[in-house]
C-alpha cells in the first residue's frame, strides 16, 4: 500500500508581493501569524500523522482510534473455566487413575491428564498486549479486511508484516493450501507469543477464503 506524502507546511510570505517587502510592520505581523501556524498547524498534523494515522508509530491513542475503526478490541478476557468451576475449593474425585476427571483440586496434588493443578481461576483477567503486538494484529485485521485470501498474496504480506514487526518472535508464518476446502498456517519457530496467538484465533484474523477451515502448525 502506498501512501500519499503530505507537505503540511504553510508559508505566509509567499502572499507578501514586492511593493510591500519594505512593510516591515507588515513583514512581522506576518511573520508572527507564521510562527503560530507552525506550532499549530504544520506540528500538530505531523503529529497526527505520527501518533494516529501511521500504525508503524502510532502511540496508544492512536491504536484505540484504529481498534475502533477496525472493530478489534486490544485486550480479550480470559474465559477458559466453565462456570460451574470452583475459583478455590476441594471438589471429590471421580473415578479412579488414570480415567480421573478434573476436581479442581489446588496445589497440583494429584496428577490428573490435562490439568496442570492449582485452580485458582484465572476467569475474567485480560490478556493485555504491548504496543508491538497491538501494531501486529491491527495490521493483520486490516489485511483481513481487504484481501481476498489468495495463497500468494496472503504469503506475500506475512512476510512483509513479519519483517516489519517487532514484537519478540524471529519466525515466519506461511500458507499452504490442503486441496480439500482447508489451509494450513505453519510457524516456522517456536515460542510464538500466546497471548498473540489467542487473540488471532479468537477473532479469527488469520486471512482466509470464506467456508475453509484453518490448520495451525506450531
């Protein structure tokens, strides 16, 4: 995408014509309405420029305007428990090992497949993300929004977005088409951020055509 370069400089001297260049009451006056308009004009849209309209460098301002615009929140609520999961308890065990079922129990006392231990619900906490990251997926959002999905085209902008992304992670994403209505997303290293990668599955941000499935190869 190319971006028009805008000159936001305004030059009031060029209106002074010759007859008047000996004005010099005239000349300041000018000069002093130049000096306000570079303060509070050719600054303030370079500014805006910087901190809103450019996602490579816009602040913190500037990316709620485009999670406005893009309508995709820059945090997610973390939702995993089920309601009926207890937040602190002992619940009773069912079933014998190693078919036990989940009993919430805390501190990790007895090794049940698929649990990690402690409960202490992590229900309602925010999966926040740096400012790096809010630049990722935003500009991610956006591609979504405008492409059609092509395997080629797709690829393409992931490398760019990659390469020009600094948010931790040294890897590449790429597509492949399966030939059977599904495509497969590979991370070619490891460790990508979690809480990135819960928020793209979670919107579902990744580009694809409409009614294919979405593979991911971690």
């Amino acid at each position: 995408m190319n971006i028009q370069q805008f000159n936001y400089s305004v030059d009031l001297l060029q209106a002074i014509i010759w007859q008047y260049d000996e004005a010099t009451n005239l000349i300041g006056l000018v000069n002093q309405k130049q000096n306000w308009y570079n303060v509070n004009q050719t600054q303030f849209w370079q500014s805006w420029y910087t901190n809103v309209f450019n996602i490579l460098t816009a602040n913190q301002f500037g990316l709620s305007v485009w999670s406005y615009i893009l309508n995709l929140p820059l945090y997610l609520l973390q939702n995993n428990e089920s309601d009926s999961a207890p937040i602190w308890g002992f619940n009773a065990i069912v079933g014998s090992w190693p078919t036990l079922k989940n009993s919430y129990l805390n501190f990790g006392q007895i090794p049940i497949s698929g649990n990690t231990g402690g409960n202490f619900s992590q229900r309602g906490s925010i999966i926040a993300l740096t400012l790096e990251q809010q630049r990722f997926i935003l500009r991610l959002r956006y591609y979504q929004l405008s492409d059609r999905g092509d395997v080629t085209d797709v690829n393409k902008f992931l490398n760019y977005l990659l390469s020009t992304s600094n948010f931790g992670w040294s890897g590449t994403i790429y597509m492949v088409d399966n030939l059977n209505m599904s495509i497969t997303y590979t991370f070619t290293a490891p460790n990508f951020p979690p809480n990135v990668l819960t928020v793209m599955q979670t919107f579902d941000l990744l580009p694809r055509p409409a009614g294919v499935q979405i593979i991911y190869s971690l």
